[in-house]
C-alpha cells in the first residue's frame, strides 16, 4: 500500500503559504483514464453525521475538524479546537529535517503566517481513543469496497485522507521530505473528510473546508483513486461492546502438526458462540482469512459450531490449520482441514468485544523459518516495487496472502507506520521486488528489527 505523509510546506515563503496548503483547495489537472470501475452498488443514504467547518479557526485543522465530526456521531461532545489543542504535534523543520505527519501534526495548525502541514492517521486514532477507548479501529489499508460495505453501510461514517480536489493527481503533486523516521511522501494538496454515504457511481462526504459541505456528493471512481494515492488511510468507530463476541484468543499455533494447544480460555462453550454478532463482527469472503478469524456454522440441520482460523497450511492454501474451542474447558485442539471442507463454515471477522478483542495475526503465519525466510500472510495482490519507495515502477504482484520474504530493508515512510520493506519473489513474472511492511502481517516489534528475529537484512 503507497504511503503518503500529509502535506507541509517545503521552501515556501510565508506570505505565498496559503495558496499551497494542506486542507486548502487547489485546482489540478487529473490524469486521463483515472477511472476505476466499482463492484458494490448497494446505496446507502447519507447518514445525519454532524457538520462542523474548519474555518476560519483552523485554516490547516481538516484532520481535527473531521474527528469532530466523527466523536460526535459516536454520541461524544467535543469541540475542535479541543482537539486541536490536544493532538500530538511536531516541528515543521527541525536540525535540517521536515516533520513527520505519522508521528504528530506538522507545524502550525492556526494561522497561514507559519509554516505548517497536517497530521496522518496514527495520531488522530491515538487521539480519538482517549474518547472512545477500544472503540476506534484504524482501517488503513481496507479496500473501498469494504471500506464502504462493511462500515458506512453500517451506519459507521469513516474519517479518511484524500486530497482537496477530490480527484487522481499527477505525479507533479507529490515530493518526498526527509524526517527523522525516514523518507515520506507528501503533496500540498493533502485533505481530511468524513464518508458519510455512496451508491454505485458517487460518495457524499462532510468537507470541513466547505461552509456547505454537508453530504457532498463526489464522482465514486475519482475520489476512490485519490484515497488511494494518499496511502489507504482511515478509521472509524466501533459499536458499544456486546456481550455475543468471543473472548481473546491467546496462543498462537507453531503448526497444524501439533494438533493441540493449551490455554486457550472462551468465555462461553461453542455453541453459544454461534451466531454471531454482527454489530460486532462481519462475514468475509474465504480468501480474505488472517490468522485469529473465526469460522461459524450456523446452518439449519446441523449443529452450531464455531471454530478459529490459525493460518494456512502451506502456501497452496489446500489446508487450514483450525484450532476447535474446547466445550467447557480451557483447551482447544488444531488440525488440518481440506480447504473444501471449509465451505460450511461462515468466516467472520471480529471488530470489537467486551475485551477489546479484534482478530490479529497470532504467529503461525509470520514467522522466520529454517531455511531463513520469513513466511507471512499478506496483503493479496500486492504491488511490488522496483525500490523501497511507493512510487518506484511496479515490477510485479503477490496473488496468494501467504508468501515468503528472503530479507528486509530501509525504505520510504509508509502507511504501516515505519520504514522497513521486504524482498520476495512475485506471482506474475520471476522478478524480484519490495514490499513495505503494511502489507504484511508482521508486528511492529518484529518490523522495528527482523534481523532480531532471525530475517537477514538485504545487501546494499
């Protein structure tokens, strides 16, 4: 997934800084042939998400502005100047070096006489969190579509980053600053909204920069595009904890041939588990398993089950390594299952229970191995690129979700929230490419250092 760091100003005049701002709109010419057909036609009303403007106290606060909006369609009173005082900020220019909107809002947020930025969507889930405590989930690096399908048609509206035309920009728009984190990505036109509804060819959002921007309605295509060019970032808020979810599954699985594992406590036995929730989970599609999912059987005629996916069995995906909850106790057993005998399981993605549980990667699939490699699940159809950089040339595609990794290195800032990229081998062709960490589901202790953990760091 590309990584953008939000726009500040580099080598700009004071007096010239507001015709090039972040959260300022600022006409340019689109590429031709942006658009990008969409598969989900469901249209969902815009929702009555609560309007607040920018201007003319926060002529750079969009991000805050529309966290505003977002706590209080959650039912939290909140003002934006609260929030702007409360954000993480950093310098704009330090010992030579530009802020990094991934760790804090860049500069100055009030006035345009100051160099100034924006911030990205690690600070403002960090501070969304101290209203809504375990109820914000950061959804950088979601499709559209599920984006769309999975929270906004659930009356969930998502705070995002996209630029102030709305649209694809040309590769002119962008620059890369140096920060003490690394090389990030940025572009001036950088803007923050809030998802608000969509149907089949457009989206309505709330702009904090327009006095009338409540439930704007934008082409679907240009503003999917211009999300994406700005790294996939987004969060939203969860529903109110509910007492059907899961507890936290807690050991992870070396392999199927283990065929047991211990201390693996559910609050409730198996059949009480099924059905599920869905104000707290959702249905996903086979292909999208991650290790700590659940699989539900809930078909009339057979007896209710549930049931976690701990990862593949092999990079085929001809098995799965399930682990079965134990009935009444705190152990619970993994196998391997046929990849068709899962066709009478329902996956389901957790998004938030009493314990604050989400389903997570849990080990089997992100692991270094004898051979050296690191094995992990990943992001499917991955891009991979020429460098470690996001807009390096593409030079090939991961299609399967779980693949190896022959070593690592130190790259461009990106979406993940740090710097480091792995080598593999693609699906497309036998060229060999980068991948940044986002999209792997590696922890980010095990990114901080995988040559810690056994991964060989790549030749220069």
């Amino acid at each position: 997934m590309s990584n953008l760091a939000r726009s500040s100003r580099l080598g700009v005049l004071v007096f010239t800084l507001a015709a090039a701002s972040a959260c300022t709109a600022d006409a340019i010419d689109a590429p031709e042939n942006a658009d990008v057909a969409e598969s989900a036609a469901t249209a969902v009303v815009p929702l009555d998400v609560p309007f607040v403007a920018q201007n003319p106290e926060l002529p750079r606060g969009c991000e805050v502005t529309s966290l505003t909006m977002l706590l209080r369609d959650a039912g939290v009173t909140i003002d934006k100047m609260t929030l702007a005082q409360q954000v993480k900020k950093v310098p704009y220019l330090a010992n030579g070096l530009h802020g990094d909107p991934y760790e804090g809002f860049v500069g100055n947020m009030t006035t345009f006489s100051q160099q100034g930025y924006g911030v990205y969507h690690g600070p403002i889930k960090a501070l969304a969190e101290q209203y809504l405590p375990g109820r914000i989930a950061d959804v950088t690096g979601t499709s559209f579509d599920d984006l769309l399908m999975q929270h906004v048609a659930r009356s969930r509206p998502v705070w995002i980053v996209t630029n102030a035309t709305f649209k694809p920009l040309t590769a002119s728009a962008f620059q890369t600053w140096q920060t003490k984190s690394g090389p990030a990505r940025i572009t001036w036109h950088e803007h923050s909204v809030v998802i608000t509804g969509f149907d089949a060819t457009t989206v309505t959002i709330n702009d904090p920069l327009d006095a009338h921007g409540k439930n704007k309605k934008l082409a679907r295509a240009d503003f999917r595009v211009a999300w994406e060019q700005m790294g996939k970032q987004a969060i939203t808020y969860l529903p109110a904890a509910t007492a059907n979810a899961p507890a936290l599954l807690q050991q992870s699985v070396a392999s199927c041939t283990t065929k047991s594992i211990t201390q693996v406590p559910t609050t409730r036995t198996a059949p009480q588990l099924a059905p599920f929730d869905l104000t707290a989970s959702h249905a996903i599609g086979s292909t999208e398993l991650r290790p700590g999912d659940a699989l539900n059987r809930n078909v009339a005629g057979s007896a209710r089950h549930v049931a976690f996916f701990a990862g593949w069995a092999d990079a085929a995906h001809s098995a799965a390594c399930v682990v079965q909850p134990g009935q009444a106790t705190t152990t619970a057993t993994a196998q391997a299952y046929p990849a068709s005998a899962l066709r009478e399981l329902t996956p389901i993605r957790f998004e938030n229970s009493p314990a604050g549980w989400r389903s997570a990667p849990i080990g089997i699939d992100c692991s270094v191995h004898a051979d050296g490699k690191l094995y992990c699940t990943n992001t499917p159809g991955a891009a991979m690129h020429a460098a470690m950089t996001a807009s390096s040339a593409t030079v090939n595609h991961l299609r399967t979700t779980y693949s190896w990794f022959e070593c690592w290195g130190t790259g461009e800032h990106h979406a993940g929230g740090n710097t480091t990229w792995y080598r593999t081998t693609g699906d497309d062709n036998p060229s060999k490419g980068w991948i940044p960490a986002v999209d792997l589901s590696t922890q980010p202790d095990f990114d901080a250092d995988p040559s810690a953990r056994g991964l060989a760091k790549c030749a220069e």
